[in-house]
C-alpha cells in the first residue's frame, strides 16, 4: 500500500513538472525587451546643426522634445562652467550632426573665443538615453575603441563609420 501511494505521489509530480513546463513554454517573455532599434534618423547640417544660447526655434528641428531639452540644459551648464558672463553667453555651442528617435545622437560639443571670455576647443559627443534620460555616454578627439562603442550599442548610423580594435583603425558597421 505505502508503494502505490509512494507511485501515486511520484505521477502526480511528474505531471505538475510536466503541466509548469507546457506553461512556461507558452507564456510570453517577461524579461527586459529589445531595444528598440526601429528608431528614424535625423540628420542635421549648417545653421539648423548649431545650438547656442539662447536656444531659438530653427535650431534642431526634427529633434525629439527631450533631446531638445537636453541640449538646452547641456548649453547652460557650459555656460555656467564659464561663470555666467554676458561675455561667454554665446560661447558654448553643441553641433548636432545627427539624432535617432530611439535615443542615439552624435555631434560636437565646443566652446568659441569671444572677447572677454578666454575659451576655445571642444571633442565630439555621443549621446544615448540611459535610464530613461538622455546623457553623453562618449566624449573625444581620438577615435573610440570598438568594444566601448558596442557597449553602449551605438548605432553606426548617427555618424559612427570607424572605431580601433587593438591598435587598428577598422570599420564600424553596427545596426
């Protein structure tokens, strides 16, 4: 009797594995979902390209609300880095050479002499949106290193065509 019970106890597990499993296997994902990499590339160039303060309304069109704000922000940081003098107001400049709505940008990110205002230079930018914010995940005057690129998952597409791998300039081609 203790044997037949000991079986019964033993089908009926077998079956509640068996009837989890067929469950598991039909229900849907719960993990994180892919990226979205459906996103619609903006490029931008000459006058339209150049944020500066105070930000006006035929810079960056096209752009994502947030990027907008973004850069804006960005803009007055630099400015207050410079001490908020009317002298350096129209120093910091970010040149945004292309945007993808799936939150990926590329561009340049400089300060201009101005009198009165001891400034000059600037590196080139990525940006990404991370944590559901955009941010510059990339800032350089070399080329970036390949691994560092596809960390981030930058797209080539925003401007991005090579990147080192060991000591060779390759290549990139990421979707």
């Amino acid at each position: 009797m203790a044997a037949t019970r000991r079986a019964q106890l033993l089908l009926l597990t077998a079956l509640a594995l068996l009837l989890a499993g067929t469950w598991l296997a039909l229900s849907p994902a719960t993990g994180s979902p892919a990226p979205d990499r459906d996103g619609t590339l903006i490029e931008l160039h000459g006058t339209e390209s150049k944020a500066v303060l105070p930000l006006k309304g035929n810079r960056l069109p096209g752009v994502p609300a947030d990027f907008r704000a973004f850069v804006k922000g960005q803009l007055h940081a630099m400015w207050d880095d410079l001490g908020q003098t009317q002298a350096c107001k129209k120093s910091p400049l970010i040149t945004v050479y292309a945007v993808r709505t799936d939150g990926f940008a590329m561009g340049a990110v400089n300060t201009r002499p101005r009198r009165d205002c001891a400034t000059g230079g600037g590196y080139i930018a990525i940006w990404a949106v991370r944590h559901g914010a955009w941010k510059e995940v990339i800032g350089t005057q070399e080329v970036i290193d390949c691994a560092r690129l596809e960390r981030f998952d930058i797209p080539s597409e925003i401007g991005v065509d090579e990147c080192y791998q060991g000591d060779q300039v390759v290549p990139y081609d990421h979707p």
